[in-house]
C-alpha cells in the first residue's frame, strides 16, 4: 500500500482519537497563539491551507482573524480523507461558518485543487507534509508555490526530528520527522526564497518541543 493510501486509512480510523490527541497537548491553542501575533496576517488576504484535517489550524487563522478584525477575502482548505474533512464541515457547521471552502485532493497531485484556487497571499499548512513520502516532500513544497501569488508566503508548522517525537508522533502517528537543515533544503529546492524558522511565540513556547515553523517567500 502507498504512504497516500496509508496516510488516508490512518485519519479514517483514528479522526476522534486525532482530535482528543491534539486537544491534550494543547496544539489548537499554540497555533491560534501564533497568528495572533503573526504580521502576515492583514486585510483583503487570499489564504490556502494544505491539510486541514479537522480543523485546528483552519480554526487558529479564522478566530485569530476574527479577534483582530481581519477581513479574509478567500479561506480554502483542502485535506486527502474525506472522515477528517467531515468533522471539519460539521464542526463549521456548529459553528455557523460559511466563509470556507474545502476540496478533497492529495497535495501530490496539482491539478486535483478547483482551477480558480490560486494567486493565494498565504499558503498555510500544519503537520500534514509529514505524511508524503520523504523522496517527494519538496515537490509537495513545489506545487503548493505554484499556487502562491508572487512575493506570497508560505507558513509550514511541522514535526522535528528528536527522540520525543520520534516516539510520540513518528511511531504511534506514523509519520516522518524533518531536522532543520532538511527543511532548509527542500524549501530550497523547492525554488522558495528567505525561508526562515520564526518559531513560536511566548504563548505556545511548549509547541517548540514538538515542531519547526517555517516561513518562505514564492
Ligand atoms: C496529523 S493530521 C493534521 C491535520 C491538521 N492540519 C492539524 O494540524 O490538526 C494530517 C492530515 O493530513 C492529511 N493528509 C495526509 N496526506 C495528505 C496528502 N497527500 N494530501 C493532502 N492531505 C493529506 C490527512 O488526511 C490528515 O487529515
């Protein structure tokens, strides 16, 4: 079976274990943390997110938006299984949010996303990249640039490489772990410029531990 297939039978089993898992160590609450205090939040932003999932990420942009009065003028999102992506729907739902779109496609297949799904400000992505196989990780990077507008940014949350995460998040989440260097490298390669690790701020200071930010300019 392919890493994809996997990947796709993984979220289908595990979507609420997923969601209490992440809820315990506090991950949707350092996210939002983090855009509340990011500048690459402004007005009129065209946003794309990369891996949904149920929503963390997804949630942290929209109420971190919302806090500071910052009118989006695009949020889509797209995630691999379909379990994952109806949580989030019913989860948006509840809480009457209509200003999303999401889409069902696999980041390693560029022309799955809806034509009109480009000249984005900001690609976001958060603990999905890990599950590409790490041979065609920085094509993922490439074709998530491709739906950058020019001088647009990319915001990758992902798992570091230490003995903790490789127990917590390699083994039980089954997913790859990236160093520094390695992510220098592919974001390189991948044809991105001033990739950078911001990381996290104060607030969400304990994410450190588990992942790398990085950003990166098309
Ligand atoms: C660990 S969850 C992260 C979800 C969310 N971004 C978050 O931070 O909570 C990984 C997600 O990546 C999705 N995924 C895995 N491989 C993918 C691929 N090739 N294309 C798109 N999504 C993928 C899975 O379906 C799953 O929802």
């Amino acid at each position: 079976m392919s890493l994809t297939a996997d990947a796709r039978q993984l979220f289908t089993r595990r979507p609420d274990v997923y969601a209490r898992f992440i809820r315990a160590v506090r991950y949707p609450q350092g996210l939002r943390a983090f855009w509340r205090a990011s500048p690459l939040l402004h007005p009129g932003l065209r946003l794309l997110e990369a891996g949904c999932g149920t929503g963390a990420l997804t949630f942290a942009l929209w109420d971190a938006a919302k806090e500071r009065g910052i009118r989006l003028d695009a949020f889509d999102a797209f995630d691999l299984t379909p379990a994952m992506l109806d949580r989030l729907r019913a989860s948006l739902r509840r809480r009457r949010i209509g200003d999303i779109q999401l889409a069902e496609a696999n980041v390693l297949h560029r022309d799955a996303l809806p034509d009109d799904w480009r000249n984005y400000d900001l690609v976001v992505s958060a603990s999905m990249l890990e599950y590409v196989p790490r041979e065609r990780f920085a094509d993922a990077l490439r074709g998530l640039r491709e739906r950058l507008k020019n001088g647009g940014r990319f915001v990758l949350f992902v798992t570091r490489r230490n003995p903790f995460t490789r127990l917590l998040i390699g083994r039980w989440w089954q997913s790859n772990l990236y160093s520094a260097p390695e992510l220098t490298e592919a974001f390189r390669a991948a044809g991105f410029s001033r990739v950078h690790f911001p990381g996290f701020p104060f607030a969400a200071r304990y994410l450190s531990a588990w992942g790398h930010v990085v950003e990166a300019e098309r």
